[in-house]
C-alpha cells in the first residue's frame, strides 16, 4: 500500500488497538451502505466464521456484533442478562476484572466480588464455595486473560463448577479469542465476549459476543437499562433483516472480514498462538538477559501480554523510558497492578519474531542512553 510520504506507523507492543497487516487496512478503503447486499452478507458471513474459531455449532451458539469498543460489549451482557433479583459473583484478581465489577455495581445489580492479589490465580473451589453460600446469585463472571498481568485465568474448571450450580456463566475473553484456544462448552460458558481489535487483529469499531442459543431465549423477558446496549434487541436484529438496529461500523466490519480470513490462513486458534508464543518466548528471553525482572513467576505467565517490574536498582522513569522508544517508533504501555510499578508490552497484533527482536535492540539502546542499571 502507498503510504504517505514521510508518515509512518509505529509498531504497537499493547493490548490494542494494534498494529494490523496493510491488507486489512485496505479492505476499508470503501463505502458500503449498511443495507448494502454484500455488506449484509459479510456480516453474516462474520457471525459464522467465528462460531467456528470458538469451536461452537451455529445449532447452540449465537454470534451477535455490538457497535462499540470491548467494554461495550461486557456493559451489553451484564445489563441484558441480569434477572430481576439477581446478583452477580464476579471473581477479580486484576483491573479487568474490577471493571466488570464496577459495570455490575454501577446497573445497581447486587455483586459479590471474589477478590485475589494479582499474582494469585482464582482457584475453583472457592467459586463453589460463594456459590453456594450465595443463593441469590445468578451470573457468574470472569476475565480469560488478565490483561493488567498477563495470567491467564482456569475458566473451564470454574465454568463446570458454576454450571453444576446451573447460574449463567459469562467470560471475557477480551484479549485471548482467536490466539488462546478455549472450549466454550467443555466450559459451560453461556456468553463469551472478545472484541475486533484484538487477537483477530482488526480495527477498533465493534466487539462481539458468542452466546449460548438457550441461554439467549431467556433472556427475552429481563429488561435491560439501556436500548443500545440491549443484547436480545440487538440478536433480534441481525437475526430478522440482518442489518444492526443503528449505525454500523461499516469499515471495522471489512476489515474484520479481512482480519479473520488472515486468520484462518495461518493456521486459526492454533496457528496464531504458535506465532504469539513465539513473540513472548523471544521477549521475555532478551528482557530476562538483560536484566529485567517480570510481574509474574513463570507458571502464571500466559502468552499475550508480559508485565515487567520497573528496574529496582536505578534512577528508572517510565515516561522518559517510553518517550524514548516513541522516539524509536516504538509504542508500550505503563502498568496495571496495584501492588508493584510495572511495564507491560504485548506480544499480539501483526507483529513478528523479527519485531520483537527489533524492539529489543531498540529497548538496549534506551537504556544505554538513559544511563539505567539493571
Ligand atoms: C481490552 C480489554 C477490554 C476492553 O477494553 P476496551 O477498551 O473497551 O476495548 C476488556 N477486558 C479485557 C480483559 C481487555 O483486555
């Protein structure tokens, strides 16, 4: 693609949005109506394909698009399938999962929170445990990947558990769809939400949620606070005209349909997350020889996202350190955990084994010119 002259992009170590292939970016170079034909049939055409990356039959599970960022998403399943009375337990051992949290709180349902440090991992028992203690709670909800730390959280062993308590199971899974392979049924999960830009590696614009087809019928009946956020109106609609009851983020969803098909060549779930294991073996290992030290021991570390402790030792200045790498076309993220300083930088987005070491190179220049002691 043609770039303009003197602009160029930098590479993105995040959680996203992040760096995408120039062909995704060019599968938005057009103006579709929203009840243009082709556009209708791409939308449909998504809705299926990531059925199939969740490992789920079109016969029980329905995939649903909701314009906004991930978060969106999220807001759309706690206010839609909430029933009057009931509660949510919501296990949190990270900023992502205090969000849920704090979206359970703020649409006044009752929430218990089953709190860990963030270098601890929620064991199964004390979700069965609150449970049944709690008879008045309902939903059940929990991040995939901690995103604030990187660990990925035991979601089938706590979904089995919760199912057998038969209350409604919802997973974020924001920052782990397409590159972590999950078995939705195996984890009784009845909603699931990821979001354009992440794992799939398209453009911010819309997330989207996989749910359970029985789960959904009953939803049909509880109210929800909000019209745009309302999860059944919104199935409703794709399903009656296939067209989204508001504005669409057209050019997201040609992206998106690029996105997926990239994913499907390299190889799906599978294939990506031999890319993305690569990424963070090749971080990890030049950050380690250099001397920093990361958040988490080794057996809580998922794949997507590394958090780093700030270097003990010296005068260490995230900002300055992070303008540096700006400098270098470089982009990585500050921290999220409340109990040490920390770094993170991701390992996902279109980025390569080449990259990373590029990045590397880049961060041992920094640090030599910022005089930091590792
Ligand atoms: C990225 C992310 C979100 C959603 O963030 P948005 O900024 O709303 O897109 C939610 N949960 C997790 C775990 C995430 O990684």
């Amino acid at each position: 693609m043609e770039k303009i002259p003197g602009w160029k992009d930098k590479i993105l170590f995040t959680p996203g949005p992040l760096t995408t292939s120039n062909t995704v970016k060019q599968a938005m170079l057009r103006d579709l109506g929203s009840r243009d034909i082709e556009f209708i049939s791409t939308v449909k055409r998504i809705r299926g394909k990531l059925l199939k990356l969740g490992g789920v039959s079109e016969k029980g599970y329905e995939a649903i698009l909701i314009q906004g960022s991930g978060t969106f998403g999220i807001e759309s399943v706690i206010s839609s399938t909430t029933p009057e009375n009931g509660g949510w337990l919501v296990i949190a051992n990270g900023a992502y999962g205090h969000r849920l949290a704090q979206i359970v709180k703020t649409l006044n349902f009752q929430c218990e929170i089953l709190k860990y440090a963030e270098d601890q991992m929620p064991v199964p028992q004390d979700v069965a445990d609150a449970l049944d203690k709690n008879p008045d709670i309902t939903n059940v909800g929990i991040v995939h990947c901690e995103t604030s730390t990187g660990m990925f959280n035991p979601v089938e062993e706590i979904g089995i558990l919760v199912k057998e308590r038969q209350k409604t199971f919802f997973v974020d899974a924001m920052s782990s769809f397409g590159a972590v392979p999950i078995d939705i049924e195996k984890s009784k999960i009845d909603y699931l939400v990821s979001s354009a830009n992440k794992c799939i590696e398209g453009v911010p614009g819309f997330s989207f949620i996989i749910a359970n087809h029985n789960s959904l019928e009953k939803i049909k009946t509880f109210s929800c606070s909000s019209i745009v956020l309302d999860l059944y109106a919104q199935w409703q609609g794709l399903e009656k005209n296939g067209q989204f009851r508001f504005t669409p983020p057209t050019h997201s969803i040609l992206a998106f349909a690029q996105a997926i098909k990239e994913l499907i060549e390299e190889g799906g779930v599978e294939g990506r997350a031999v890319r993305y294991k690569e990424n963070y073996e090749t971080l990890i290992q030049g950050m380690e020889t250099m001397g920093f030290k990361l958040y988490l021991p080794e057996e809580k570390r998922g794949y997507i996202i590394t958090s780093f402790r700030y270097p003990e030792k010296s005068n260490f200045d995230f900002n300055t350190f992070c303008d540096s790498l700006n400098d270098k076309d470089i982009v990585i993220y500050p921290g999220k955990v409340s109990n040490a300083d920390c770094f993170r930088i991701g390992n996902i987005g279109r980025i390569f084994k080449a990259d990373v070491l590029n990045l590397l190179n880049a961060i041992k220049a920094s640090v030599e010119e910022l005089n930091i002691s590792l």
